[in-house]
C-alpha cells in the first residue's frame, strides 16, 4: 500500500451519553487504525452547528468512506443511523463492535444476521483488538 493512497474508514460511536474514558479509548483506536487507513473524523460534542455535524458525519464521512465501524458500546441514535445510511443506502461494509459485557439492541444483531455488508464482532479490548479485526474483515477493501 505504499504507493496508493490510504482507504477512507469512519468510526463512529455514541458521543453524547458516553463517559470520558470511553471517548479517550475511541480516540486511541483511531490512532491505531490509521497505520493502515485514513480515518475520518467527526464533529463531536462541541464543534459546528447541528447542521455541520449532519453534513460532516452523514453527507462527508459515512457518504465518503470506504468502510465504517460502528462502536456500539454506547446508546446513541446518531450511531444508528449513521449505521443504517451506511448500510442500507450506500452499500459500504460496515463492521458494528461492543465490548464483550456492552447491551447492544437485537435490532443491530439482526441487521448483522440479515445484511450482507454488515457483521457484528465483540471486543475484549477496543485497543487492543479492534484493529485486527478491521484489518480481517475489510481486508478487501485495503487491497481494492
């Protein structure tokens, strides 16, 4: 891959009721997933209008990546519909990920069972592990 430039992945994860080291443990895994990719970022809490946000997260980052990862951990409306445009509008691989011990809807296990380009993958640890999962199941896209 060194003479092509990086595939675009969006992670995306429930900001809004999240706690701070959850936030921080997210951040790091962007880090490391940008050895192998050029990751997206969004708009967050803080920066932009809500409109900035939709248009950053729904239209730029979602509508212009080449693989998304949904860290579902976290309850969060956004996330599932970010997941859902993702999957559902454009076709983009999706890998959808919670800690072992997280409560994740049956709504998002059954789109994993019934879409194609969708998979449902537990973590231990978000650092640690994800990354070599991304790496599996979207090697396709790293090699395309």
């Amino acid at each position: 891959m060194a003479n092509q430039a990086k595939k675009n992945l969006y992670v995306g994860c429930g900001l809004t009721l999240a706690p701070q080291e959850f936030k921080d443990r997210v951040e790091e895994l962007k880090t490391a997933l940008g050895q192998d990719w050029h990751v997206m970022e969004f708009l967050g809490l803080v920066d932009g209008t809500s409109a900035d946000v939709y248009q950053r997260d729904i239209v730029d980052n979602v509508g212009g990546c080449d693989a998304f990862v949904a860290i579902a951990d976290e309850p969060s409306i956004g996330l599932g519909y970010e997941l859902a445009v993702a999957a559902e509008v454009h076709g983009i691989p999706v890998l959808a990920t919670a800690h072992v011990d997280s409560k994740v809807t049956r709504l998002l296990l059954g789109a994993a069972e019934v879409l194609p380009n969708v998979t449902f993958t537990p973590y231990q640890d978000m650092v640690h592990d994800v990354p070599g999962i991304v790496r599996a199941q979207f090697a396709s896209v790293l090699e395309a």
